[in-house]
C-alpha cells in the first residue's frame, strides 16, 4: 500500500487508530475542519475490504496515510516529523501500546500528545474499579512522566455503543436487532452521560489545537439520561413495550467476581463499565479541575437520545 497525500513536514495532526469506530469519525471531522491529516495504518489493512474503503475515502479527501504500527518505532518516527498534535483512538488491545508513540512525539517536539480515552473518566472512578479505566491510568501516567502537553478527553457513554440497546453494551451495526428485553440496573434513575461519536469528534478536533485546552481534561456530556427514560422513549417511538429484566448491585458484583475467575475479560468489562455507570452514575459527573465541552463550546449541539433513537434502522 503506498503513501500519498500531502508531503511529510507540511501535516499537522497524525491520527493513530483512524479506521476504528471512533477514529473513522475523527479522521472525518479532522479534515472537515480543515486540519493537515496524517494517519498510520497496518501494512496488512490493504488486506481487509473495509479498511481499504476507509482508507481510500479518507486519503481522497486529502488525509496523507503512513504505514507502521505501534510495536515499529522507526515507522512512529517517520508517522510524527513534522506533526504538531499527536492523537489516538486505538481499541482496547492497544491502549498499553502506546508508550513508543508517547516518547516518539516527545522526540520529535510535538506540542500535545491526545491519548486514547472516549470513554470515562478514570481519575473520577478510581483505581481498581475497571481494568480498561485502570490501563487509560496507566497512559495518563506515561504521558505526565514524558512532560509532554496533553488533553485528555471523556466522552462518557457512546449512544452508539449504549443507547441502541437501551443500556447495555453492544457492538454498532448497520440493522441491529428491535430490543425485546434489556437488563435494567439498580431501580433504572440513575443518569448516564450518552454522546453521540459524531459530536465527540467535533469537540475533540475543536480542541486538539485549542491553547485554552493545552494541559486540561474535558468532559462531554451529550445528554443525560436514566435507563427508564431511554425505554419510556423507545417504546412511545416503536410503539412496542421492552421486557425489563433487573439486575441488582449484589448480582453484577457476583458476575464481575465470576469473570475474573473465569478470565472472561469481555464479560468483566463490561459488567465493570455496567456498575460505574448505571449503578454509581459516575459519568455524569463533571468535577472542578475539569472542563465542561458545553461550557467551552456553547455552538456545538449535542444529539439527544430522542433524535438518535429516531435514526436507528432496527431490524424486526
């Protein structure tokens, strides 16, 4: 796969994990906002069709793309010459691989380094409370340790990843299935944080080069809204009723226990994201040292949940 585009020193930004879910949609609002983009890909993307595709429309609009990886340092090297802002959006997998990028961008002078986070704030949660939260610690860490200038960005609960299924987890797709039955946690009240990705990216390429945002962590809270609200809602749009199955702190607590002994890392995540959000309501909340997105970007619409569940092309 060869690289084209824009010539190595004239890029501004280099995006690392743009053919993700979440990196498709900051690659897109990079260049719609008129930023120099530059993303890595794998050698062995040209294999996949999809990322193919992403890759074609994303350098047709003028992204220059670099191949390399986390684990090939000379190919960080060359991904961040010239490079002003440093921004990741790798998955799971890759959180704790993104040492080198850190020292690499450190190396090279660039000026903000945007780990991967679009999720929950760890520092708020705490240690020990899910292990995905406590790997993004340990990045924060590595990035205070390098003295590098950062922006550390929460975006709470994706709507695409929990407003689909009125709560719980679930992988976007293009059809997914009419929920029949959701598990509802606690009483159901307790508000969660959902934002649309789309309007995650704007805040974020907004910010990326943003002084006023150097060295500060933002939270984005597209519309808070109780697990019994979102079923209220869906039923009145889908004029259909959704089976409430409830799940006590003591049964997710149980669940959490028993994928650890099992090493079920998928199930614990997500019994663990389950209990910070909907049983502890940790998303919702905007502590003092941190930056309210809303606040400092009063003309940035946030999508509710009642106009994305609109959108939603559900397969019955």
């Amino acid at each position: 796969m060869s690289t084209s585009g824009r010539p190595a020193g004239q890029c501004s930004v280099l995006l690392v994990g743009a053919l993700g879910f979440v990196g498709t949609e900051l690659a897109n609002e990079c260049l719609a906002q008129g930023k120099t983009l530059r993303i890595l890909v794998r050698p062995d993307s040209a294999k996949d069709a999809n990322k193919l595709k992403k890759i074609s429309s994303l350098r047709a609009k003028g992204a220059h793309v670099i191949e390399g990886s986390l684990e090939d340092v000379e190919s960080l090297k060359r991904a961040v010459d010239g490079v002003k802002t440093v921004l990741s959006s790798v998955g799971i997998d890759s959180l704790e691989s993104q040492g080198d990028l850190i020292q690499v961008s450190l190396d090279a002078g660039v000026e903000r380094f945007i780990p991967s986070d679009f999720g929950l704030n760890p520092y708020f949660v705490g240690v020990g409370i899910s292990n995905v939260l406590d790997m993004k610690l340990r990045v924060h860490e590595a990035v205070w340790d390098s003295r590098i200038g950062y922006t550390f960005i929460y975006a709470g609960c994706l709507m695409e990843w929990y407003a689909v299924n009125l709560g719980m987890l679930s992988y976007p797709e293009p059809a997914p299935p009419l929920p029949q039955a959701t598990d509802v946690y606690g009483s159901g009240d307790k508000l969660a944080a959902l934002a649309l990705t789309r309007d995650v990216a704007k805040v974020t390429i907004r910010a990326l080069d943003d002084p006023a945002m150097l060295y500060k962590h933002i939270h984005i809270i597209g519309d808070a809204i109780s697990q019994n609200e979102m079923i209220r809602i869906f039923e009145s749009q889908f004029a259909c009723q959704v089976e409430r199955v409830p799940v006590s702190f003591d049964e997710l607590q149980q669940t959490i226990f028993d994928a650890k002994e099992d090493k079920d890392f998928f199930r614990l995540i997500t019994a663990q994201l389950a209990d910070t959000i909907w049983m502890r309501g940790s998303s919702v909340v905007v502590p003092d040292n941190c930056v309210n997105s809303s606040v400092a970007y009063p003309d940035i619409k946030m999508t509710s949940f009642t106009d994305f569940i609109k959108t939603v092309k559900y397969s019955r």
